[in-house]
C-alpha cells in the first residue's frame, strides 16, 4: 500500500461549495482509481505568496490518500487538465499523518509540542 499526501489550490473566484464540488470529483476520481481518502481537510482562502494565473489568493485543500495501485498519473493529469485548480503538489509519505496539517494548528500550537 502507498501513501500520498496531495495539496490543490482551487482559485480564489470559486465559491465555497463549488470548492467542496471540486474536492468530491476528485475524491470520486481516487476512488474509482482504486485509491482510499482517509483524511480531507478544507484550509480555506488563504494569501499566495506570489500570484499564480492572476490569483492573489487560494482555496488549499488536502487529502490523505491510500492508494494500492501505482496510478497517480492519473490524478495529477487530472489536476492539470482542470480549469479551476491553479497548483498542486503530491507527495509520496511513509505513513499518514491524522493529526491537523500545519495549515490548520494555531501558531503557539507546535511550539507547545516541542516543550518551549
């Protein structure tokens, strides 16, 4: 079984259900690849640090994936062929993490974890 940790930038002119209608076509797309969502978390707008196709803003999503077969190709064709994700970016992990993102944790939040 591999493990993925993907991260999508829906653009900011998309509304929040329509975020949530992309999210569940491309939940929908694992799953008929073969592949398993066991986390999914929706960041919100958030700044860009630089503009990307005229975006100075971003809806982020994350998903945890499980996936037995070796096809994201697949879903990163996918990311790329959609109109209205502006990045992405997946990554290969060794296990999955269930615990909130970075993206989610208040600031004083990792450093309470680290005993400072």
């Amino acid at each position: 079984m591999n493990f993925y940790e993907a991260v999508f930038i829906v653009r900011q002119g998309a509304s929040t259900p329509h975020v949530e209608a992309v999210t569940q076509e491309i939940v929908e797309l694992i799953k008929s690849l073969g592949g398993e969502i066991t986390k999914t978390e929706f960041c919100g707008l958030r700044q860009l640090a630089y503009p990307i196709k005229k975006n100075n803003k971003g809806y982020y999503v994350l998903l945890n994936i499980a996936n037995a077969n070796n096809n994201i190709s697949e879903l990163e064709r996918k990311f790329r062929l959609h109109e209205d994700i502006i990045r992405y970016l997946i990554i290969r992990v060794d296990k999955l993490d269930n615990s909130p993102s970075a993206l989610l944790r208040k600031p004083n939040e990792s450093s309470r974890e680290k005993g400072e």
